[in-house]
C-alpha cells in the first residue's frame, strides 16, 4: 500500500477516457498517485462528469488570455499542493513558462508512434499515408509539442479496413492501458 501518494491534477478538455482509466488506476491501493483534481479549459468537456461521479473537484479556466489562465493554474495548484500534471486529451499547449514555474513532472498521451505524426487529426494522416502500424505514446512534457522523452509506446497493426473512426478506437483502447502503466514506471512500482 502506498501511503503518500502523488497529488496529482488531469487536464482535460474533452471526453475524458483517459481521465476514466486514471481514476480507475489511481483507486487502487498500490497506485502511486491520487488525483486530487480535474481542470479543463473546456466547460462542456464530457470528461468533467468523471469529476461528479468521482467525487473530485474540478476546475475550469478561460483560455481566452492564456497567460491568465496559466498563472491561475499555476497559484491553483500550489494551493492544491500539487506534484504531478497528466495531461490526458488537453488541446491546449501549455507555455514554456508553465512549464518551468510548476517545475515538477508533467506527462502526456498522444495518440501516434511519436515521433511520428505529432499534432492533430493523426488517425486521418496515418491512414492516409497507409501505414502498416500506429500505436500511442506516453512522454514528458517539453517546450516543442509531442516532442518530450518517450515514457512507454504501444504499437498496433492497422489493417486494411481501418478507417480513422475504427483506429482512433482501437487505439484509445490501447492508451487506456499504457497511461496507468507510464505512472506506474515513472514513479517506480512494477
Ligand atoms: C486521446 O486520443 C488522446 O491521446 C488525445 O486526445 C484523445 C482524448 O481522449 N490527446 P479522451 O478525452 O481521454 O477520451
């Protein structure tokens, strides 16, 4: 059993299957981390549900000024005590200044073989591009996009009659997994 474990915040802005799978991960007894709160930029995020069902606080920032709603987070955080960010669907790029003032880990999922097809609309590219494989990929948070150090990868065989819908599911499916997984390694519990 973990007895101190992590605070952790997930920043989401939409569904939240992720956030789901963390949560589920993080009510474990040996998980290493707890969440202890969810923020997103987006008051309509389906995932903010997870939040109610969970009983655990959430929180909405305006990115309409950035700057603003970073330092908010920011002093909202350190309140919170907060060690750790997994960034789990958040389709906002956090600054470099973000970055650097939280000064402790953050993490993201992306859903491609990174380095390959960072950024958006990945299923589309992939398919387009006729890949033989995809997959997802759980990385530190750096400055450039999709371009920290490489946590954990999943890969997966596309088949012919993938479509971007049916591989974006197939691949979801497979972030579900590795995300626990990444804490898992990071914080050293195997
Ligand atoms: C996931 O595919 C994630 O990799 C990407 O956005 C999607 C979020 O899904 N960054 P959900 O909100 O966790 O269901």
């Amino acid at each position: 059993m973990v007895l101190n474990k992590i605070k952790t915040a997930v920043f989401i802005s939409g569904n939240g299957s992720n956030l789901k799978s963390l949560l589920i991960f993080s009510n474990k007894k040996s998980a290493p981390i707890k969440i202890n709160t969810i923020i997103s930029n987006n008051p309509k995020a389906k995932g903010l549900n997870f939040a109610k069902k969970y009983k655990i606080q959430s929180k909405i920032f305006n990115f309409k000024n950035q700057k603003k709603a970073e330092s908010q987070i920011l002093k909202y955080l350190k309140k919170n005590s907060i060690d750790f960010i997994c960034l789990a669907g958040f389709m906002k790029i956090l600054s470099q200044e973000f970055i650097n003032n939280f000064g402790k880990k953050i993490i993201n999922i992306h859903p491609s073989l990174l380095p390959k097809y960072k950024g958006l609309n990945t299923h589309e590219r992939v398919i387009k591009k006729k890949e033989k494989y995809s997959g997802c990929t759980v990385h530190y948070v750096s400055h450039k996009v999709d371009s920290g150090k490489i946590i954990l990868q999943k890969k997966i065989k596309i088949l012919k009659k993938d479509t971007p819908t049916t591989l974006a599911k197939k691949v979801l499916k497979q972030e579900h997994k590795i995300f626990p997984k990444a804490v898992k390694i990071i914080f050293s519990i195997r």
